[in-house]
DNA sequence: AACCGATGTCCGCGATCGATGACAACACAG
DNA sequence: CTGTGTTGTCATCGATCGCGGACATCGGTT
C-alpha cells in the first residue's frame, strides 16, 4: 500500500502483526522496544523515531520502496497490484527483446 | 529503490534534492525543518522524527510503497530497475496480451 | 462470579531531539 | 585576492521521546 502518513504506516504494522499473530507485546521483545511504543506507533503516533519504524518494519516482514512519484506506473495508471502480479524481470526481459530496448 | 535504513532514506533524498536543484537550506523551508536537520537526514541520521521524514518525501515528490516481503517479485528477482526503466503500465499490457496472463 | 490475556492510559525519569546562531572548509566567479 | 554560495560542525536550550511500572478496560474461559 502506498504511505503517506505515520497513520498509514501505523495500520500497515498493526494489520501485519495481527496477520502474523502476535501480541504487542511479543512485536514489542521482537524489534526491541517497549509494549507503549508499539501501541503508539499503531495509533499513527506523530513523531515517533525512524530507525525503530523501520525495524519494526523489518520484524513484521514489510518491505518499504521509495521512487519518484512521476515514475510511479502504479499512480499514473491506477494499478493496484504494481509488484506482486507479475515476475518483474521476466515481463521485461521479454520487453526488452521484443525491442523496445531500456 | 528499496529503503531498509535511515542512511538508505537519506541517500534518497539527497539524490532526489539535487536532481530537483535545491539547496538544502531550500528544502529545509519548504519541509519546514531546519536546514540542520535536513543535513543530518541526508546523512543517514538514526534516529529522526518520522513525520518529518514523510514531509521531507513528500516535498521531494518521493512515493512511498509498503508491501508484504513475500509478494516483493523485485526482491526474489534482483532485478535493479523496477519502475524508473520502462512504462511499467504498458510492459504488463502487452505482457498479458501476449498469453502470459497473470 | 472469578480469572485471564490483550489492549490502552497515566505518571515520572533520563536521554535525545530539533531549532538557533556562529563559524570553518571548500569551490567558484569576478 | 575578494566576495559569494553551499555544505558541514559545534554549543546551547527548551521540548519531546521512549522506558518502566502501575492501573483500567474489555472479551473470553472456567
């Protein structure tokens, strides 16, 4: 999904973890902080720390991907599923060697 | 690109700054930050307010994706071009067309 | 009813943040 | 060489963070 806000990235860790079936507090001894802080960041807390964001991230399996939003075919198009509907490389393998060149 | 680290956002945004010309005190006024802490993110600052990161994106038109790591097909691929390489949007049109259907 | 796990709130504390201002290093144009 | 613009460092200071601990709430179980 495409994040925007620490909300955003609040539903995402909350959504997961739940997939995962964890409590806060095993995310919490996971990624190494407090049960408070967990429940924070899930509520979209403001200002919270980078770094422990983007470990949670990491313990929780999210992969984060930053581009150019005139680049972003997804935005352009309305694509729903910019990443997980094909193998990326073997669509542009064949692209390419149809000659549309890179 | 993928963003696993503080230093990987700030990489991002330093490149992301100078392809857009702005200086740093520039891009400090329109996030609203000072000029300080926009030299601290680029240098991969651990532990920054996420907010501000967001906004900072968000000034430089950066888009952020957040995805499950098992359904990341750049990931499993390798593949280090992803979105900037091609119209995505009409590789995959041409791809489906082509009987590949997903 | 009593018990339990999970979630969320409140308090106080030490650590760290981000802002400001002054200054150095460096490249470059005049 | 002198001036100018950009980047980076250092010190200070008020504001906020994240932590631990205690407690309240809610749903499910026995």
């Amino acid at each position: 999904m495409r994040v925007r806000t620490p909300t955003d990235v609040g539903l995402s860790i909350r959504e997961r973890r739940k997939a995962l079936q964890l409590d806060q507090a095993e995310l919490a001894r996971r990624v190494g902080v407090s049960r408070q802080w967990i429940i924070g960041i899930e509520k979209g807390k403001a200002r919270a720390d980078f770094s422990l964001v983007m470990r949670t991230l990491d313990a929780l399996g999210i992969v984060l991907w930053a581009e150019d939003e005139n680049s972003a075919a997804a935005q352009q198009t309305g694509d729903p599923l910019p990443f997980s509907a094909v193998r990326i490389a073997d669509v542009l393998a064949a692209h390419r060697g149809a000659g549309a060149g890179q």
